[in-house]
C-alpha cells in the first residue's frame, strides 16, 4: 500500500489522479490532498477520498474547510508550511506535484528534498529552478518521474540506463535528439492578424486537451511548448541540439526519440493525462488507468509542421531563455504568470502576453543564480517589471 499526497487535488490533473487512484484503493491510499481557496471542492474531495490531511493554501479557506469537517478524522492545515509538510511527511510514499506556477515550487522542492518519489506535473517548478531542482533530487535521491505527457512519452522512448532523472547521458543511449512535439493550440489556423482579438474562452477552448485556465493560454501561446522545452532540457540533461520542437497537431504521438541509427520511437496514446499520470504511480509496473487503447481505424492522419515565430513568440522567446541563463527562465516564467492571469481578468489583449514576457526580458539583467534566494528575488522581481510594463501601457 503506498501513501500518495497530491498537491492541487483540485485542480485538472488532482481529479485526474484521484480517478486513477480511486480505481486502485487496494494498491493506494490517499495520504493529504491540498488546494489554493476552494473550500467546497475540498470539503466533497475529504468526504470521497478521507485523506489524513487536507491543506487550504489560504488560511481563511483553511478555518472554513475545519468548520465543515467538524466530526471527521481530517486535519487541516493551512499555508506554505501545511502544504510542505504533507509533501514531506514520512509516512508519505508518493507526492503528485500538481500545483500550477510558482506556488508549486516551495512544496514540490520539500517532497524532493524529504527523498519521495515525486511526479512531476507542475513544471513551473523545474523551469524557475533549473540546476538547483536537479541537484536536489541527485543529493537527496528523490525519485523523480515526468507526468507532462510530452515528457512521460520521452521518457518511455528512453532505455531504462537513461530513465533515472538528474543523470541522464543521452549520448550514452545512443540519442541523437528528442523530438518535443505540440498540437499548436486552440489559434493554429487563425489568421494572425486575428490573434488580437482571441478572448480568454476562446483560448481555454484547446481542440484536444481539457486542462486548468492558465496551462491552457500558455498552449494557446504556445508558451507551454516552451516552458517544456526547458523542462525537457533539465529533465534528460540536453544540449541545445539534442531538443527540437515539432507541430503535430493531432496529439496521437506525444513525444519521439530519434537515435543514431536511424530508429525513431515515439509513445502514442489517446489526449488524456490518466495514461501518464497512471505510469508515473506505478512506475516500472504498468496499471489501468481507465484510458482505451487508440484505435487506429479512428486515427485518419497523423501530419507534422514546423511552428511560426510570427504566431508564437512566446516559443523562441522560450527557447532563447533557456540557454540564455536561469535568471531568463525564471523571469519569463514570472513575467508570464502575471500577464496570462491579467489576460484571464480581461485586463489585456492575448498578444500582449508576449509582448509583456519580452519586455521583462529585455529589462532583466543576467544575475547569477545559485541558491533558491536567487530564484526567488529574480521572480518577485520580474512580476515588479510585468506590473510595471502593463501599467505603462495603460496609460498611453
Ligand atoms: P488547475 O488550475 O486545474 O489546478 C491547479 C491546482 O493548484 C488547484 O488544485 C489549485 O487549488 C492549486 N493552486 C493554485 N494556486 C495555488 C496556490 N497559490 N497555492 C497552492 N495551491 C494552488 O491546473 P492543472 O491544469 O491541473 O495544472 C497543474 C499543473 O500541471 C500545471 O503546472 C500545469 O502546467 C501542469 N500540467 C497540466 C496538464 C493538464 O492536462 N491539465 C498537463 C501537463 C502539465
Ligand atoms: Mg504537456
């Protein structure tokens, strides 16, 4: 019986694990589930799953969830410090990281350095921390394992020599580059000059995914290829011509390894994150995850396409950060963060969350980064400038 923790059980991918979880109460147990505000999805969530613990991001959420658990076994806990300690507790087997943005990084780092086996969906985390992150999960030998299809499909593509996360050597395996395919988004086919005028449901509106608001703009952006672009090249260790991205907007394939003989593998599976999300927890076994295999009568083509730098800025901006420095992944990460959640409020236009994510870029400055103080000050500096940035443009 293994203890699973979820942080943002909430959330697209919590409901997703606790489907599989619940499918397999004799191999699991819920340990702590966790949310940001919402008092009443928490509240069904403790009734359903009766986890140990329950944590309120938000303490006044906190005091209402403890009012309507009255009578129950739960504990509430509430802030920061409940969510990385049910992250890190010791009766904990499993952390399923899956917090979206920079709130997730203080809680996932605490299941790493507590040694856990984590499942990484809140790649925010990875992207502000990079080097750290890693580093992290090699000292304190944390098992680390991708749920973000993309790179739970690299990582089936890899031989079980490169499977262990922190030391991965892809020469060594013999790869000559992974292919990091994405759909393209809800706007692929727009005009561009009509990307102006997309609103906030519009851009929820992804052809083949049903994810949480934020990750869906980002796909809409095609940030969200370039946040895994950065993902990918911390997670298998890779060099800048070790990684390339590819449109392939069916997502039929979710990620390929090419190797040095020719041999190209790619994982394929129906756009449902139950498939990842139930190879991580059972990792290197296999279980149901309540996914059908595809049929490929159904399957009509499968067609690849290069992405456009005029309808996805955010990608290259992405793709230039990465190899730019952790200072430029962190702030476009925090600069990013700012202008989705003021593009989601209706406060600016969907092509103005690049141009906010570039001009943080260009104000920032490189600094060096190595301790999680560093990551910190860069991001809280960087959501100064994207404040800053928005309001200039308010007022012209
Ligand atoms: P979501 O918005 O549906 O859920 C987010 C969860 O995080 C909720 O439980 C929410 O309560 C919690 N949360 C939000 N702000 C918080 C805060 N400040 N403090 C503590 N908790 C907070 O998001 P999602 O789509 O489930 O995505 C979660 C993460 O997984 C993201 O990093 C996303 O990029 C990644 N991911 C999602 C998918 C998907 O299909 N949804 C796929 C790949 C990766
Ligand atoms: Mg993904």
């Amino acid at each position: 019986m293994k203890a699973v923790t979820i942080l943002g059980a909430t959330g697209s991918i919590g409901q997703s694990t606790l489907n599989v979880l619940a499918a397999h109460p004799e191999q699991f147990e819920v340990f702590a589930l966790t949310a940001a505000t919402n008092v009443d999805a928490m509240g069904k969530l403790c009734e359903q799953f009766r986890p140990r613990y329950a944590v309120m991001a938000d303490p006044t959420a906190a005091q209402a969830l403890t009012a309507q658990l009255t009578g129950r076994t739960t504990k509430v806990l509430a802030g920061s410090e409940g969510l990385c300690e049910v992250a890190s507790a010791g009766d904990v087997d499993i952390v399923m990281a899956a917090i979206v943005g920079a709130a997730g990084l203080l809680p996932t780092l605490a299941a790493v350095e507590a040694g856990k086996k984590v499942l990484l969906a809140n790649k925010e985390a990875l992207v502000m921390s990079g080097q750290l992150f890693m580093d992290a999960v090699t000292r304190h030998q944390a098992q680390l394992l991708p749920v973000d299809s993309e790179h739970n499909a690299i990582f089936q593509c890899l031989p079980e020599s490169a499977q262990q996360l922190g030391l991965v050597d892809l020469a060594a395996a013999g790869v000559h580059k992974i292919l990091l395919t994405g759909s393209g988004g809800p706007f692929r086919e727009l005009p561009v000059a009509a990307l102006a005028e997309q609103t906030p449901a519009a851009a929820c509106a992804h052809p083949n995914w049903d994810m949480g608001r934020k990750i869906s703009v980002d796909s809409a952006t095609m940030l969200n290829k370039g946040l895994e672009y950065i993902e990918a090249r911390w997670l298998f260790n890779c060099q800048p011509q070790q990684l390339e991205v590819l449109l392939h907007p069916q997502s039929v394939i979710h990620s390929m390894v090419s190797y040095a003989d020719g041999s190209v593998i790619a994982q394929m599976g129906q756009a449902d994150m139950r498939t990842p999300i139930a190879h991580c927890l059972s990792y290197p076994q296999r279980l149901e995850s309540g996914v059908a295999a595809l049929d490929f009568s159904q399957v009509a083509q499968l067609t690849f396409a290069q992405a456009e730098p005029a309808r996805y800025p955010c990608l290259f901006l992405a793709q230039q950060a990465c190899w730019e420095g952790q200072w430029a992944t962190t702030s476009l990460n925090a600069a990013n963060e700012v202008a989705v959640a003021a593009f989601l409020a209706g406060k600016i236009k969907f092509t103005q969350i690049s141009q906010i994510c570039e001009r943080v870029l260009e104000q920032s400055s490189a600094a060096h980064v190595t301790a999680l103080e560093d990551v910190l000050a860069i991001d809280q500096q960087a959501r100064r400038y994207a404040q800053e940035v928005m309001e200039q443009r308010a007022n012209v």
